[in-house]
C-alpha cells in the first residue's frame, strides 16, 4: 500500500505541474482575440473536463481496495496520458 500511496502523491504532484500549465494557457487566451480567444476558452473548459476525470480516477485510487487498485492505477495512467495529448493539441493551435 506504500507504494499505492506514492503513485497517488507521484500523480497529485502531475496535477499540480498541470495547473500552471493550465494557468499559462488561460493568460493567453486572455490576450487573444476575437474567435482565437473562444478556440482558447473552449479548449481550456475541456481541458479543464479531463483534468477534472483525472482526478476523480486519482481519488477513487486512493480509497481502493487492493483488488480493484491495478486497473484503476491502469486507468488512471491512461487519462494523464490522454489530459496531456490534449494538452500538447491546444498548445500546438496556439503556440
């Protein structure tokens, strides 16, 4: 379970480098205009869906029985991986 709860802090430590990620998007879209700052918007508010799953995933792993913790650990790798393609999608538009 050690090893669970290191994953768990590992993954939170993500999100949080993710935040101001995030954070420096919404800045740009702030400075964008006209229908590149709503492509912007758009893109953080579902950026901001999946982040959301990850850590409802990052919070079901954490009160996991030990039978069902490898496909939620499984699962929730596979949405940090899909948050961040996502994310390097919208920096690609804008950037």
């Amino acid at each position: 379970m050690e090893d669970l709860r290191l994953y768990c802090d590992e993954m939170a430590a993500q999100l949080k480098d993710w935040e101001a990620k995030f954070e420096r998007l919404k800045v740009k879209a702030r400075s964008a205009e006209g229908e590149t700052e709503l492509e912007m918007k758009d893109e953080i508010n579902f950026l901001n869906l999946k982040k959301g799953a990850v850590e409802g995933k990052l919070r079901d792993l954490r009160i996991a029985s030990d039978e069902t913790c490898q496909l939620l650990q499984e699962d929730l790798k596979e949405a940090m991986t899909d948050l961040e393609k996502s994310f390097q999608d919208a920096m690609s538009k804008f950037w």
